[in-house]
C-alpha cells in the first residue's frame, strides 16, 4: 500500500498522480480508513469475523473479464460516491487505486496491490480506479447479502445520515488524536 496526495492533472485516471506528498497508515485512520496488509486469507477470515461480515464474493475488473463495458465501468467507479455500508477490500492479484475525500476536500490516493486490504467507511467520499495495467482481482466483504449501491456526490448528500455519522466520528477521531 502506498497513499499519497493526489496530483491534479488531465492524464488518465489510472496513471499514479503521485504529488509526491505521502500520507501515513495514522492519517487514513484520521479519515476512518483502516489499512491492513493480510499474507493470507486466514488474516483476512479474522478480521471478518470481528466486523461481523457473513458474505464475500470476488470481481475481476478486466477488459478481457468485462469485455465491452470494462471502460464504461471504470468510469462509473471513478464517479465521486459514497456508501451506506463499509466497503471492504482484499486485493488477490493486480493494482488499483482507491481515492478518498479529506476534510479540505482534496483527494488522498491509496495505491493496493496482493494482500493490502481497506475498509472504508460508510459515508466517506471515495471512487476507484485499476491502474494502467487494467487488471485487478478483488474480494468483497459484506455484512449481510451484497449490496454497494453508489450514492453520487451531490449537495443533498450532506444530509445522509451515514455521512452525517461519518462527519461525526471523523471529528471525534481527530479530537482524539490532538
């Protein structure tokens, strides 16, 4: 894992745009995103288990997987978005880059590979992108039956209550790290 600042610029989305200003495991937890690098799917059963995640399932996000619609998918996953679930991932093979929103609205890039694993919370605003090579393999972890269903950033959204959560525990874990 490696996370850094994300460098603005009109190149491809799935190019580093490494600022190179890095960002540490301590910051990500600041933002309620939690790191862990699992060599073995037994790490990542434990952590399952003390998160309460029943279900997992697995996506290979491709071309020669997806076919047609790889890029038309790669760019909805790349839409600003949030979540009112955890979203939990293992990566199994490949690179990908999970981007998320800091508290002066900048974009922190989180470059995974093989056994990194994130959590992020409900409510954060993220998006995702494979890296130039295109590929990567993933497990998905979820509490109770599969569902991610992408609420696009939009002024409303302030008013979600998981992201009204969200604000409030990212408040609380800053106090508490001053």
């Amino acid at each position: 894992m490696k996370a850094y600042y994300y460098n603005e610029d009109s190149s491809d989305q799935r190019e580093d745009h490494d600022s190179g200003r890095a960002v540490s495991t301590d910051y990500l937890s600041q933002l309620g995103v939690l790191y862990h690098c699992c060599p073995s799917v037994s790490s990542v059963d434990e952590i399952a288990s003390e998160r309460s995640y029943k279900n997992r399932d697995e996506i290979i996000v491709s071309p020669e997987k997806m076919g047609p619609v790889y890029e038309e998918k790669v760019k909805m996953f790349f839409s600003e978005h949030l979540h009112e679930d955890e979203e939990i991932r293992y990566i199994l093979d490949g690179h990908g880059f999970f981007d998320v929103r800091n508290d002066r609205d900048e974009w922190v890039r989180i470059r995974l590979e093989k056994d990194d694993l994130i959590i992020l919370p409900s409510g954060i605003f993220h998006r995702f992108t494979t890296d130039n090579k295109n590929y990567i393999k993933a497990m998905r972890l979820f509490k109770d039956e599969p569902k991610w269903t992408p609420l696009n950033r939009a002024p409303e959204l302030e008013n979600n209550p998981h992201r009204k959560t969200y604000l409030q525990d990212k408040s609380a874990r800053a106090g508490m790290m001053t």
